[in-house]
C-alpha cells in the first residue's frame, strides 16, 4: 500500500511533496520526490518486502523512474530471469524488479506481472510518462490536465489538496452509486481498470490504451475442482509473500475459509455484527467519508474500518481477503432470479426479456432504487448491453458487468479503509489465472441446484472433508436500518446519509 504522485513540470517539489502528506495514510514508511526540467514524480511507501533498503521513493536508473504502489507478487521469478539476462539487484524490492522489467520488456511486461499495481515510469530519454492499472482495479489512480499540465496521485484529495477542483454531478454515480472511469470532481478521471495511459512531454499527447482482454477457452467439467483448487494455492502462496505481520479476513464464509485452508493464517478478523456499533459508526463516520473518493453505495465500508483498525492494532501490515469470489464465481443473490428464467427457459433470455422482467431485482442489490426513473433506465440498457453480447449464458453476463463496472468501485473501498491505518489489502481469488478460468467455467459448475458458488463449496467440502460443515456468516454489515428506522432493502437512505457526511467531510455545501 503505497502513493504516487505526479505533475509534468519541473520544479514542483512542493506540490507534489503536499500530495504525498495528504496520503500520508497509504504510505506511512518512506517518501520521496524526484525533479528534473521536464517532471515532478513523488513516491510514498509502506515497507512490505525489503524493509530495510532506501532509495526506492521513487526509483530510478540512468534510464527511468519509477513510483509504484502495490506489489509483484511474481517478482522472485522475474528476477531470476531478469538476472539471466545480466541484470544486475542492489536490493531485493519487488520495485527494483518492475523498474528492470520495464528496462528489458517494455509494454510486454503486462503479460508477464501478477499483482495488484498502479505505477509510474517516466522513460528520460524518450520523454514519455507510462501510467498502468491492475487487471481488477485494486490500486487506484486519478489524473486531470489543467494549465497544459498532466497530474496524477493514488487519490482524488491529493489533487484536490493543490488544485481547486469544482465537485459536479455525475449521472452513473447517481444511477450505481459507484464511479466507473469518472468522479465527482469536475475534468478529473480514474484510469480504468487493465489499462495503461501514455502521456508525451513534448508534444502534450495523451492516449489510454487497454492491455488486457478475457480470453476465452474450454474448461474440461471432469478436471475444472482440480485445476482451481491449483490456482487459488498458486495465488495463496504468492499473496502471503510479505517480511511483516500478515493476517485474513475470515468472515466464515466459504471465501475465506477456503482462504484458510491453504495456509495457518496466525492472525484472523472477522466482524462481530451483533455488537452496538451505532455510538462508534456516528463519531467514525465523517473519517470514513472522507478517506472514501466518493461515498460507495455498500454497508461493508465501517465492517472494513473496524477491522483494518484491528489488524493495525495487531501490528498487522498485509490483510488476504475473499474479495472478487462472488463476481467471477456466482456468489450474489441477486443472480438468482435471472438463473431461474434461464433454467425454466431451457434458454438465454433475450436482453429485452431480462430487462423488462427482472433487471430491477438484478439492480435492488447496489443502485439507488429511490431515484431511478425511465431516463436512468435508458442508461442502464446501454452500458450494460455489450456485456449481454460475450457470453452464451445471462449469469456470466451479470457477472462480468459486475466485475467490470461495479467491483472497482468496491475495490477502492477496501483499498481506503485499509489504507488509512496504513494496511495493505490482498485478494487471491483476483489472480489473473483465477479470473479467466472462473469466467469461461460453465455455469452449472457455478450455481448448482440453486447452490451459489457451487464449485468453491465442493473444493471446500473436499479439503475439509469431514471437517465440512455449514456456519453462518459474519458477513460486512451494520444494523443501519434498526439504527434510523429505515425499512426493507432499499439502500436509498444509507446512501443519502452517506453521501451527506461525505459532502460535509470535504465541505461541499450544495449538490
């Protein structure tokens, strides 16, 4: 969990400098600011591996610099094929190695990384800043050009910290309560998710290029438990490499205890929902509001603060967690009711059927059901159309919107509650094997009898064999109805309040 920050000009050491501090939260280890004529790149980190070694904020080589948050987590075997090739280590950072590999591949290097990243590489002598995302979207990025100039930083208050940005309407957040490529500051963009951006120094261009595409593949049913059960060890393994305290998030569910059962995990969270939190949730609420970019429509953000506050009082720095299951698996109930038209069809449903008949129930679990109207509709049908058109079965469809337009949105959530008691977030099932294998498995391997995630469950039944045995989540969740007198389901009051304290944190008085 780290920051990065950056504006294309020289001699801004000062603004870049007051962007770390604000995300001093991320990156409480080490700082750092590199300057020459041409561009300002500041780096903040929190030690993960290699604790001891400096001059990493940011990196640099007669050729680049480099300012990286996330980790490699395939950094060993890179290095030991970079160092075949004459590389030569000075210290043994997963920072290092990205910088080399940038050296040898290029734009090649997506093809060959795992983990979860944003990172900057300013390439000296061709003049150009590369910026790139993480398949997924753990790791955040926001970027805005203003005065001929392009900045960029981990989170949209470090720009607003030195920029005075105006706070907009945004249509999808309306809609979604989430932000896709946008935000709710005006001319400032995410960089979306398995894209890199390419930004010329000298002739101002800007371009934004996507670098990963689902590839799609046959998957053998008889061997599908087998070869999973390979992935989500080989991804386990690479997410527990850390020289500090790590732990898990172990609600008891399958996600998590799936998790468990490849590795002792010596220190576990989970969140106690029967517990009064109300006095605490009420004095949190505005802290939380304002490490949020913007005020993610979901229960789980005060869950994700109280156990990040835990884990650090642990002395805890690196947290797995089962994130991502439930999109590429099948794991909302939301899906439910689209599976059962289709099984009762013996068919895929046409777009138009499942629009006219069940998208609402689709949508009860995120939108903001109070506010829609036949407008918002209109856009929910375009964006989620293409979606419907690369897959032979509508749950995979949902899935994959889910995964592409709403997970984001929660990925960041749990990036900065975590962040802001300087923890560092892993999700093994977000492994880049892991999410085409589940995304071209077959569906009934997915929902079973009404069985979400039946695959994960069978794995799980396998590896615990006797052991096996049904117990009830302590999922991310408050009591917010009980606590306001809201009713039933319908999110629209948590998010109003939400949104109000998330207004009040960054002082915006109107909307």
């Amino acid at each position: 969990m780290c920051s990065v920050a950056g504006i294309t000009t020289g001699g801004c050491e000062k603004e870049v400098l007051s962007m770390l501090k604000t995300m001093a939260h991320r990156a409480p280890d080490d700082i750092g600011v590199f300057s020459d004529t041409d561009i300002t790149l500041g780096m903040g980190r929190l030690s993960i591996i290699d604790l001891k070694s400096d001059n990493l904020c940011p990196f640099q080589n007669h050729k680049i610099v480099l300012s990286f948050n996330g980790e490699i987590y395939n950094y060993k075997s890179l290095r030991k094929e970079l160092e075949k090739s004459g590389y030569k280590f000075y210290t043994s950072s997963d920072t290092e190695v990205l910088g080399n590999a940038w050296d040898k591949w290029g734009k090649k290097i997506f093809s060959k990384i795992k983990g979860m990243f944003v990172f900057a590489i300013y390439e000296k002598k061709t003049k150009k800043l590369f910026i790139a995302r993480d398949i997924p979207g753990e790791k955040p990025l926001y970027y805005l050009r203003k005065n001929n100039k392009f900045y960029f930083a981990s989170e949209a208050k470090a720009l607003k910290k030195i920029l005075n940005l105006q706070f907009i309407k945004n249509k999808f957040f309306d809609v979604f309560q989430h932000c896709s490529s946008s935000s709710l500051w005006k001319d400032v963009f995410q960089l979306p998710p398995a894209h890199y951006l390419e930004f010329n120094l000298k002739s101002k261009k800007l371009s934004i290029t996507e670098y990963w595409k689902l590839k799609k593949r046959k998957i053998n049913p008889k061997t599908a438990q087998e070869e999973l059960e390979y992935l989500l060890k080989k991804s386990i393994n690479l997410c527990t490499q850390a020289d500090v305290k790590y732990g898990l998030y172990y609600s008891k569910g399958v996600d998590s205890k799936l998790i468990s059962t490849f590795h002792k995990f010596k220190n576990k969270f989970y969140f106690n929902d029967q517990l009064n939190y109300k006095t605490n949730f009420q004095n949190s609420i505005k802290k939380i509001a304002y490490h949020l970019d913007f005020p993610v429509g979901s229960f789980s953000s005060y869950p994700l603060w109280k156990l990040a506050e835990r884990a650090k009082k642990n002395n805890v720095k690196v947290i797995l967690s089962g994130e991502g299951a439930d999109e590429i698996f099948g794991g909302y109930t939301r899906y439910m009711p689209i599976y059962m038209q289709w099984k009762l069809n013996k068919k895929f449903p046409s777009y138009e059927y499942l629009f006219r008949k069940v998208y609402d129930s689709y949508l009860d679990g995120y939108s903001n059901l109070s506010s829609r109207n036949k407008k918002d509709t209109k856009l929910i049908k375009k964006i989620m159309k293409p979606y419907f058109e690369m897959f032979d079965d509508p749950i995979t469809s949902m899935c994959y919107f889910d995964f592409k337009v709403i997970m984001p949105s929660l990925l960041q959530m749990g990036d900065r509650m975590s962040s802001s008691f300087g923890v560092e977030n892993r999700c093994p099932f977000l492994d880049k094997d892991i999410i085409e294998f589940g995304f071209n498995l077959d569906i009934e391997q997915k929902i079973n009898f009404f069985q979400q995630k039946s695959i994960l469950r069978n794995i799980l039944k396998r590896r615990l064999k006797s052991k096996y045995k049904e117990i009830e989540k302590k999922g991310l969740t408050i009591k917010f109805n009980k606590w306001y007198n809201a009713s039933g389901w319908d999110r629209s009051k948590y998010f109003q309040f939400l949104f109000k304290n998330w207004k009040s944190a960054y002082k915006i008085k109107t909307y």
